[in-house]
C-alpha cells in the first residue's frame, strides 16, 4: 500500500505560501508517515508531499524523501486555485524524479469554490464528484502539450482515479483538435499529433469510487496494460476504506480481461514500476 495525504497542505495558503513554514510543515507530515511505514515496512511505502512554493525547497525536500526516508516518489496535488502544472517552478521537479528513478502521483484538490459567479460555494458537491476529474485532467493537458515527456521521456507520473477524464473522451478529443486546426484555431505546442498519443505515457489507478468494470476496461484500453496499477482510494469511504476497496477488487474480477492481465493490475506492475517486492 502507497501512502500519503488525500488533502494538499495548500489548503492552508499562510503555510503553503512560505518557503520556510512550507518546507517545515512537509518536513514534520514526511517524518511522521515515515514513522507509520517503518511499523508496517513490508507492507507499506511513502509517497512524499512537497512544498509546492518554489523549485528549490520541492526538491530538496524530494531529495531527502528518497534518499532519507526511502519513499519511493511523491504527489503532487492539482487544482484551478494551485500552482499550473506546465509552471516553470515544476522543471526542476520533473528533472529530479527522473534522475532519481521515482515516480510522480497527480491527486486533485478543489475547493467547494462556485461553478457560477452569483453564489458562494459549490452546489450539489459538483467541486469534488466532477471537478476533481477535470482537474487532473487539466494538468495532464498541461504536462502533454507543455512538452514534459519530450524533456523527461523516462519520467514517470500516475493520473489518480483512472486517469480522469481521458480514457472516456480520448476519441471526443482527437476529434475535436481536428477541428479546431481545420478552422485555424489549432493548439500552440510542438508535440506532434495525434495528441491522445503523448496522453497515453502516463500511468493510471483502478481507484472508481465503486463498482465500474466497464470503465477500468476503457482505461485499460486507452493506457494498456503495463500502466495500470490497483488503486481503491482507501479510507476515503462511508465504511473506513472497507466499500472501496472491496468494490474495486470486485471490479477488476468482473472485467473481461485475462487472468495475466488481472495480476498485473493487482500487483505486477506496482513492483514493476515502483521497484517495490
């Protein structure tokens, strides 16, 4: 089981905003999950938090997770109201991870901000149930056509509830950049198309909030099989983790794929990919 905080310490703006109080705060939230793990070693590995404030203190602080601590990547927490994840303070994060070898989670982190600019707050938990899938679909469009995978192609990032949005709409998206490049309004970036393609090198969990074979299927489908990895977004259920993650194993069992393919899902491809036995 990987570990880290569902929540983004830039929730609280006043620490996550200074470079000192910032590189504290995941300082203290890293030494005490490295506690947690080192109770269970065999069964638990550290997923780093990060002070998204600037370069420098993100990879100090990656650096000393790895190296220190023995997490085997770190999270990144995404969102309309956090730092664009094609920003320049980002390059030397990317650099980092892939010259250490880790891996890269994307975990999204709305607020109940309005979707409409006459009322205050989110109505009907639209910010969690869909914007939290568009917004970690807005930093892998920023990834992609920023050009990332081109600078680090061994870089390695996982796209947090089955990859949001892409899978389901990959056709919707190749065809509607047709389009737009047909009547001139074509994206400026110089990775090639088709675009879906570069969506394609990241990596994706099984976390579907439930019972949804068909939809781990179309992600299958889209990332293929090598880049899928269990995921049951536990404890974050009516029931302490126990729905979720039950729900989950109860969709890959239900989906039409072989039983070498099940494996992988379920433990293959994390030990693969993580370096994790």
């Amino acid at each position: 089981m990987f570990l880290y905080r569902c929540r983004g310490f830039e929730s609280f703006p006043r620490v996550a905003s200074d470079r000192n109080l910032a590189s504290q705060a995941v300082r203290v939230m890293n030494d005490e999950l490295a506690a947690v793990v080192a109770r269970g070693p065999t069964r638990f590995r550290g997923v780093a938090l990060l002070p998204t404030v600037e370069p420098e203190a993100m990879v100090k602080e990656l650096h000393r997770a790895v190296r220190q601590l023995g997490f085997i990547g770190a999270v990144v927490f995404v969102g309309p109201a956090l730092k664009r994840l094609d920003h320049p303070d980002f390059e030397a994060l990317y650099q980092a991870v892939e010259e250490l070898d880790v891996t890269l989670w994307l975990h999204p982190s709305r607020s109940p901000a309005p979707e409409y600019s006459d009322e205050t707050e989110s109505r009907f938990q639209e910010w969690q149930t869909i914007g939290w899938l568009s917004d970690t679909t807005s930093a892998m469009f920023r990834i992609v056509f920023s050009g990332v995978f081109e600078r680090y192609p061994k870089l390695r990032i996982i796209a947090h509830h089955h990859g949001a949005l892409l899978p389901l709409f990959a056709t919707r998206l190749d065809a509607s950049w047709d389009i737009f490049d047909e009547v001139g309004l074509g994206i400026s970036t110089n990775v090639s198309k088709p675009y879906t393609q570069h969506f394609r090198k990241f990596y994706c969990d099984t976390a579907v909030f439930g019972f949804a074979p068909k939809i781990l299927e179309i992600a299958l489908d889209f990332f293929g099989p090598r880049r899928v990895l269990f995921g049951s977004d536990s404890p974050m259920d009516a029931e302490n983790g126990q729905h979720f993650t039950g729900e989950t194993l109860r969709s890959i069992d239900a989906m039409e794929i072989s039983s070498e393919v099940r494996t992988s899902i379920l433990s293959g491809n994390a030990s693969s990919i993580l370096k994790v036995r």
